[in-house]
C-alpha cells in the first residue's frame, strides 16, 4: 500500500509510492525525482513528495496534504542555520 515501508530485492528498505502521476505517466526509475516536505502538522514529520519528471508540474504527496497541514509551498523565506556565528 502506498506509504508503506516495503523491503526492496536488495535488502534495502524504501517507501513504497505512487506508480503514476495524476495525468498517467510512470513514476519509475528515471522518471520521478523523489523529496520530503516538512510539515507541522503531521507531529514534527513531513511528507514524501513525488515530482513526475515528464509533465514537470504535478506533485503528489504521502501522505496527502490535508487541512492541518503546515506543508512549504516553494521556498522558506528564512533560513534556519545550524552553523554558529
């Protein structure tokens, strides 16, 4: 099920996602660029975000966005630094 850690055939562990952007295309290897959005709203966590490579303007999100959702839209307008000064 979509969202769900999931054992690859090399041993290595994943999350296991959408198989096709809203307009149709594959998300396969080489098709999709693979992110994380912090979100408050889910506890601290985020959401993993899938960018299909071929129509370059749908995202989809796991899981969903939802009202109570603090997810980014673009980037932060500051910076949080942990490098000291």
């Amino acid at each position: 099920m979509l969202g769900d850690l999931v054992q690859t055939t090399d041993g290595k562990w994943m999350i296991r996602g959408h198989e096709r952007c809203p307009n149709g295309h594959s998300l396969g290897a080489n098709q999709v660029l693979v992110g994380h959005v912090a979100c408050l709203g889910h506890g601290g966590g985020g959401h993993t975000s899938w960018h299909c490579r071929t129509c370059d303007a749908v995202v989809v999100y796991g899981p969903p966005l939802n009202t109570h959702c603090t997810a980014l839209d673009g980037p932060a307008s500051v910076r949080i630094s942990s490098s000291r000064r």
